[in-house]
DNA sequence: TTGACATATCAACATGCGTTGATATATTGC
DNA sequence: GCAATATATCAACGCATGTTGATATGTCAA
C-alpha cells in the first residue's frame, strides 16, 4: 500500500483545486463570498469581456464550486459553501501529522 | 470597491492552488503527509519517471508547499504544513459569509 | 580519480487553457 | 412577432503545462 487516497479521488480533487488556480476565478469566488450575484454585477465588478467571464463561472461551476439560478434574462451564481468547506477539510488533514506509519526507509 | 482581496494576493493564491491542480502532486503531498520522504522513496511508490517526478516535486517547492532537505546524495522532500493550514484558510474564509456587506443589485 | 548512483535540468513535443470577437440561445417588453 | 437585453457557446489564436528521453550536476565509495 503506498498511499491512503485513491487515484480517482485525486483527479476529481485536483480538477477542484484547477477551478481555484486562476486569479480572475479567485475574484469571481471572493465577490461571491458576499452573497449571490447574477453575471452582469460580476462582469461591472470585474470589468471584464462577457464570453471571459462566462467562460470563468462555468469552470467554477462544473468543479462544484458555485450554484446558478436562472431569474428571468438574468442568471445569479453564489457560492456551494458545501464544496468549498469540504475542499477545506482535505487540506486540514494534510496538516494532522499521519501517526502510526511506518516509515519505509529505501535510503540511510 | 470591487473587492476585498488585493489582486496581487489573489495571483499568489492562484499560483499556490495551481500547484495542487495535479494529480501526481496530489499523491506526492499524501505520500508526503506520512512524513519526510526522499525522491527515491517518491519514485518508487508513484511508479513515474525521474524527471517526471523532479518536475513536479520543482513545482510543489516554487509554491511553497514542500520543503527540501539534502542528506548526501539523496534529497529529502516534506511538507511546509504552515503553508497548507495558511490555505486551507482561505478556503475557511469562503465558507464564513460576510455580514454586513451592501448588496449593490443591479437586476430586480 | 574513476565509476556508480541520486537528482536536476534541458530540449522537443503534444495537449490544455485563457482570451477575444462573432454568433447562438433564452427571455422580456412593446 | 420583433427588437432589445442577458448570457452561453464557438472558433481561432497564442501561451503555458506535462511528458519523455538525453544530458548535466553533485556525492559517495573504492
């Protein structure tokens, strides 16, 4: 056994953690912290190409990351804090130290 | 004021997050979750490449994720817990909705 | 000093990603 | 239905990224 994750966790965690490695995706997610928006604040905010910011809230919504709602002409994205909370927690684990396994030492 | 995030810091974060948007980074950082590990030991357990596995532990360490440590003429990888608790804060941050926080609606 | 080993770097390639401008698809009001 | 508005999708482009195999660098042992 050489790991404790398994590899399909890891892709879909890693495309997860893709949506969050993009600057403008950063701001869209930190706007969305303030509740929800619908595209065309984003886009005032941003002050960014339509197609761009589009192309932006679908990235971070096929990772899980926001929600959208259609409101008549306009569409509104907030945040799936679930998502998030729980991308949280991998990291967390990443800092409670493993005990109790065993070191394979290849090399003195 | 658009936002509460400096750009510039959003850019860093990008990077940070950028480098877990792998899945062999990934399955480095859960090796490395065990403890200190030396490349040898990495390769042996991921079944890559060396230069594949340089490559990726390069990217890790420009990010600040991991930790290096020459011992002879093997090099020993940890993980920077600091950075990785520093980040999975920022994703806590996310899941804390602010208050307080005037909503400009733009759309009925 | 020479040879073996561990790791890093490089060059070349293929693939993926973000941007832009144009076009398509709702939805509303007239 | 038609025009206007909001949003999504598409095509084309340039740039970044990951992989591979070859080479360079550093370290030890004999």
């Amino acid at each position: 056994m050489t790991s404790r994750t398994a590899v399909s966790d890891l892709k879909r965690v890693a495309r997860v953690f893709h949506a969050l490695s993009d600057p403008t995706r950063l701001q869209l997610v930190d706007l969305l912290r303030g509740g929800e928006r619908c595209v065309c604040e984003l886009t005032d905010a941003l002050d960014a190409g339509q197609s761009r910011l589009s192309f932006h809230l679908k990235a971070l919504k096929e990772a899980g990351l926001v929600l959208d709602r259609r409101d008549g002409r306009w569409v509104h994205y907030r945040l799936n804090h679930e998502r998030v909370e729980e991308l949280a927690g991998v990291l967390t684990e990443c800092c409670a130290p493993i005990k109790g396994w065993v070191r394979s030492r290849c090399c003195a």
